[in-house]
C-alpha cells in the first residue's frame, strides 16, 4: 500500500498522540525583563542559568520588551553591549561556557547505563580512541571485525528497517534525545507496517558506517540517529540519516536525512514520528536522497 502526504501526515500525528505527547505550537513571545538575576553556584553566578533568547545586555533599550522578541527570533548573539570596544563580562563568560559544552559534547563518551536502558548493544569502528576519531574519519566509516561478527550473530537478517544508534560529534545529543525519539520511531514504525531489526549502537562512528551495516544485514533500509557537530547554540542536536538499500560505494545524494533535532528545533518525539514516516514513503518508492525527490 503506498500512502499519499496527507496520509504520512495523519500517521505522525497518531503516533503523537499515543505517546500522550501534543504536536508543538509556535512559541508566543513573552518578554520577560530585560535582564534577570544569575543564579549563585558556590558563591559565583552560573551565567548558563538562562535562555540567552530570554535576556539582553543593553542598558537603555528603548523597547526592552521589543528587544527580547527580536532575540527569540536568532540564535545570533545580538544585543549583547560592550564595554568600551569589548564584550561585557558576562556575556564573554556565557560565550566561554557554551564553547566548553560545544567541546565536551565532542570528547566525553555515551553512558553505557543509557545505552542498557535502551536495550542497545554496542559494537566499535576501526577507530581505538577519540583522538583517533577526529584525525582519521575514514575509520570511523569502517566497523572491526569483532563489531561484524557481533552484528550477524545478534541481529535480525534482511528486515524492512534497521535502526542504528551513533555517536557522532556529539554524545550529548544522543543523551538528550534518543530516550524519547526511540520509542516514538518504533511506535510509527509499527503503525506504517514495517519491521523493525535489533537496534545497536555504534561507538566512534560515522553517517557512513550504514553502508557497512547494510551490507551486513542487508536491509531495505537503514536509518542512523547520529550526534552532529555541535555549535555554540547547542550541543545537543542530532540527526536521522536515512537511506534505501545502503552499501559500500552508496553515494552522499543517495541519503536522506532529517536535522536539527534537539529541544531549541524539531522536538525527538516529532522526529521519531517523522522520520518513520518518511522511511515508509522511501520504503515505497524504493529510493531515497535526490532519487526521491526527484519523483
């Protein structure tokens, strides 16, 4: 059965709803004051205590009301000040502290403890280490021999779809989103009528892993929550990489992909609805990247 757009749409929306979790609205600004006081922390005040969307440095806006909504409006760091032709303390400090988080994103590992809550085993690429990991991408594509031995012994063969779980540039994305976008994967999965393999993680991995894992299982389809580069916006944005039939030689344009899924973007639980029912229109059509939105 092959569903049309408004049908997809339908299906997201179910899911939602069984998850007991509303479609999000489009936020209504409400300005706060123009500045608010830091929360103290062992005597020093923790400059990462609030939205940096909800306040402002000016220190004679004429609209200070105004000047919040236009922050809500970016995530560019506008109306900050100065002082003479430097940034203001406290502003400089937030920077600093996003840029750590950015960083620490980046070289601390996934908790095995979420990945056991999540029912995910874990195998490793060719990469030994994170340093290993940024200065050689290439193995990062590759899984050992021990993680191919892993996956054919303990995952489904051939299925309709399989769901791999990688950490990317991020381990904090992982961690802030795949609790919640798992189950709402599997629940539209299962509502769009597709069968679902043994989902893993990936340790040290990249997007292009999936080739390898498809040539493995070799499934119909393949869709990879990875952590993305993270920024000084934030550090927990992830993405869903999906693709028909991956293996090694598949191409960039042959994937398809779904981005920004983090709280300030597409919430996980509306992105595993979303993504499950664009695996289903892929699964149609049986093509994915430019071949799909080429039809």
């Amino acid at each position: 059965m092959t569903y049309s757009e408004a049908e997809l749409r339908q299906i997201v929306s179910e899911v939602l709803a069984r998850l007991a979790v509303k479609e999000p609205e489009p936020p209504v600004p409400e300005a706060p004051e123009p500045a608010t006081e830091p929360e103290v922390y062992d005597g020093l005040p923790d400059v990462t205590a609030y939205e940096l969307t909800d306040v402002h440095f000016l220190p004679h806006a004429a609209d200070p009301e105004g000047m919040v909504a236009l922050r809500r409006t970016t995530p560019a760091r506008i109306g900050i000040w100065r002082t003479g032709p430097r940034y203001l303390t406290e502003p400089w400090l937030r920077f600093r502290a996003d840029h750590a988080a950015a960083r620490d994103a980046v070289l601390t590992e996934v908790d095995e403890r979420l990945l056991e809550e999540m029912n995910l085993f874990a195998v490793q690429t060719l990469v030994n280490d994170k340093d290993e990991y940024l200065t050689r991408p290439d193995l990062g594509r590759r899984l050992s021999e021990q993680a191919k031995a892993t996956i054919k012994e303990r995952c489904i063969f051939q299925p309709q779809v399989q769901v791999v779980v990688v950490d990317g540039l991020s381990s904090t994305a992982i961690e802030a989103n795949i609790r919640d976008f798992l189950p709402a994967l599997m629940q539209g999965l299962q509502s769009v009528g597709l069968t679902v393999g043994t989902p893993f993680f990936v340790k040290y991995g990249r997007v292009a892993v999936m080739d390898e894992i498809g040539e493995i299982l070799q499934p119909d389809l393949v869709v990879e929550a990875v952590g993305e580069r993270p920024g000084l916006v934030t550090a927990k944005s992830m993405s869903a990489y999906m693709c028909y039939q991956p293996r090694i030689g598949t191409i960039e344009s042959d994937r398809s992909l779904i981005s920004n899924i983090h709280p300030g973007g597409m919430p996980a639980t509306e992105a595993g609805a979303a993504v499950a029912a664009f695996l289903k229109r892929m699964y149609d059509n049986k093509a994915s990247g430019t071949k799909l939105a080429a039809m």
